[in-house]
C-alpha cells in the first residue's frame, strides 16, 4: 500500500488512493462517522472486483436515472458524508443540470457533522460557479449553479416509517420529492422512501445489499465515475424513459464481479 | 446498520459487528494506521461473499499450515494492529501450542503503535494464561503461555529487499524464521520475505490480492475463524505435510465469490 501523502500520477489505482486520502482527511476533520472508513473499503472491495470501471450494465442504469431525474416532478440528491467528500463537486454539477436541491441527510445524524458537510458543499459550489458549463449546457451556468439549494439544516420533515434521528429530512428536499437519488445509501432507508412511493435511484457497489435490492434503479458504480456520467447522461436529448429491470442489472453486476475470478 | 454500542446476541451477523466496534474503539485509541479501517472494509466485502464461514478449501489451507507451523524450525507469528484487535487472543493460544514467538510487525511503523500494540497483547497474555487449555493440549498451559515472547521493538533484524522503516524487525523473530504466519499482510512485505525463501502463510479475505498470490500458503478466510482453527488442527496428529497448490485454492476462493450471485 502507498503512503496516502504521495501517490505519482502515472500509479494505475491513482483515482482509488486519491478517494482513500480525501476520505482519511474528512474523517480527521470530525465530517464522517466511525463506520464510514469500513464502508468505503467494503465498496473498495466490489469496485477491484469490477475491475474499477463503469460496466455496460451500469452504464445503462445511469442513463435510465438521469431520464428519471430530468422528467422528475420535484427531484432530489440526498447525499451522505462519503458521497459528499468522493463526488460532492460533481452532484453540485448535477444538481444545477437537473435544477433540483442536494439535502445533507445522515443515518447517524449530528448538527455537527450535518453544518460541516453543508459548509463543504458551500464551499464546493463556490468552486463550481467560475468553472465551464458542461458540454452540451445551454443555459446560463451561473445562475443554474446558484440556484441549487443546500439543504439538510431545516429539520422540518419526516420520513415515515424510520424512527428518531434517522427520519429527519427536509419538507423542500426529501419529504416532498418523487424522485431521490441516493448514493451509499442504508438500507433501512432506502426501503422506506421506496415504500412511501418514491423512485429511489441508488449508487452502490455492493449488488447484493438491501438498498441495492429495494431501489427503483441500482446504479452498481463507484460514486464519483457514476456522478460524471449522470451529468453528461442528463444533457443528451434522447429516447424516452423504458421500463427498468433491476433485478436483471443486480445479476449482471455479479455476473462481472464472478467472473473476476479469471483475472488469477 | 446497527450502531455499534448495541448488538442483539441473536442478531444474525453479531460476530461482524463486533469486530468492528472492537476496531472502532482500537483506531480511537490510537493503535491503528488511517487506512487500517478501509483494509477492514474491504475484508467484510470479501467475507460477504463467502457467505462469512469457513470454506472447505480455507480448512484444507488451514490443515496444511498449521502442519507447517508445528513442523518449523523457527516459527513466528506476525502481527500488525487489525490482527492484534481482531484475533490476539487466539494467537497467543496458537503461539503457546506451536511453541513460538508473536512478533508486533507494523507496515506504517511508528513506536507509539508499536508499544501500544505489544501492551494490548502482553494483557491478553494474561488473561489467556488464566484460561483452560485447548483440548488435547497435554502440555503445561500455564508455562507453555509464559514462555510465548511478545517481540517488535527490539529493531535489530532487517528484511532484506524493504527500505527504510519498513525493513525493521527482530532478530529472534521474522529475521531468523523459517516459517512465518502474517494474517493481513501487506503485498510488498510479503513477497520480500518470499523471497528471502522463507515459507509464508497469509490470512487475507482477497484473493486476488498481491499478498494472497505472493504467499507459500494463503488461508482465504476471516483472521479470528482461521485463527481459532488452527489452533484446534495445530494439536492434531496426522498425516504429513503434502504438495500444497495455492493458485488452486485461489482459485477456489473465487468460484464461491464468484457463486454469491445465485443468493440474489
């Protein structure tokens, strides 16, 4: 293993020891809790046996999740404090394609841990303002980006179903949305959005976890890769949103993931 | 997922979660490296998917290893801070019935880490002389535990082929062993000892990893499972050592991850 402080440019897992060392960096910062260094390596794990690219499979799950996004009523990214640290930028960058909110919303919640990972976002989204539009953008980058609400701090929603801590959102985000994309989301919660009728699109490396199985549409891909493409996949104007079988993608994912065992 | 403080004796992945809480409080404490969790992770994802048990082929690797560690001339166990946390206990046990020393061998070395580790052991030690033999063992359990040596901090070995604090070790341990058992190790390490031409067993939950592919012998299970069995096959009497094919292990490995599909 390389020490975190210098990784070359030319190393061939560059991209998955610059996530470790942002993540090893937030947790000493106090944004993340104690079980999330576990679950990044557990999506380390998946990732190597997907040999650490998007598959055609996922690719297909993206697409069909950013149709869903953009013909959404009241969209959402909900995001934790991995996805904020692996793929806040680009879920910023989404959020200002789509014209939907990002809400802060954590499991094991704490105001602390919630105003720090807004602040990140802020800070982000400052960034983002004085980059280019993506490709394929055609309105004012600016005024989009600005647009995009932070949300999480409110308080003033309830996800039915969930207990204590763990069912506070916000009534702008995710209490009124109909479409919620959740990366590295809990099961638990996954499960009940789903059950209050909202189409949840979930990033998750492991196919076989409850959220993976409980979501509308599992997009079995590292949380950064897949946030790229969603923004470029948001911008194409094209075929209509088909019916989605998620259970085929799941099997696909291990399929991939089986199959690793040739690589020996 | 269950918070840590409060795990159901009935809950069906106790022994999980219970290593990780027992890691959460370690890297609190200070005894383990940043990236000590994320290693951590990826082995609960490997876990997953062998269904969390023993394999068929893990017990035949753990059968022949410990037939090498009886057998060896100079034997010695090597641990890093997961290993200590996670298993320590057992292998102590495992060094009192091989009759051999446990050397605290860290990657990321630094002396706080060191000393920290080799008092958690010296206090496990303790309390393991206190306990009752394992069965068939028809020495005397309270001198055989005595006489097993804490050692790392002594620095008077090197490896040959590391650099720098990486190469450092002791004397009476990894320099002048024949047989080594390091659960967890890093790739790089392992292939120096390798080739030094010592016979090496790894513990590692990847079998595609560096270290698994690199080792005489890889026990693909978790640390504590292959620990607690070797100690019980360490004290049996039978056959001699056979030829020992580790890419077909790896391999075997790898089907049953591989076959986790079918459970979608």
């Amino acid at each position: 293993m390389l020490e975190l402080g210098e990784i070359p440019e030319s190393h061939p897992r560059r991209a998955s020891l610059l996530a470790r060392k942002k993540l090893v960096e937030a947790s000493d910062a106090g944004l993340l809790a104690d079980s999330a260094m576990i679950a990044h390596g557990r999506g380390e794990a998946f990732d190597y046996l997907l040999g650490e690219m998007t598959s055609d499979s996922a690719s297909r799950a993206i697409k069909h999740a950013s149709k869903m996004l953009v013909s959404a009523k009241s969209p959402v990214i909900s995001v934790n404090g991995n996805t904020v640290v692996l793929a806040g930028k680009e879920l910023i960058r989404l959020a200002a394609v789509v014209g939907c909110p990002i809400e802060v919303n954590l499991y094991y919640r704490t105001s602390e841990r919630v105003s720090g990972l807004i602040g990140v976002l802020e800070d982000l989204k400052s960034e983002v303002l004085s980059e280019e539009a993506p490709e394929g953008f055609n309105e004012d980058w600016f005024s989009s980006v600005s647009s995009v609400e932070i949300l999480g701090d409110e308080e003033d929603g309830r996800i039915e179903g969930l207990e204590g801590p763990r069912s506070i959102c916000s009534s702008n985000g995710i209490e009124s949305s109909d479409v919620i994309l959740v990366p590295l989301e809990d099961g638990d919660r996954c499960e009940a959005l789903v059950s209050l009728g909202k189409k949840v699109i979930a990033i998750d490396l492991n196919p076989l976890s409850r959220t993976a199985r409980a979501a509308t549409v599992t997009i079995v891909d590292e949380v950064l890769r897949a946030s790229k493409k969603l923004v470029s996949d948001a911008l194409l104007i094209d075929e209509d949103v088909h019916d989605w079988d998620n259970e085929a993608a799941l099997r696909e994912a291990l399929e991939i993931m089986g199959s690793a065992m040739s690589r020996v």
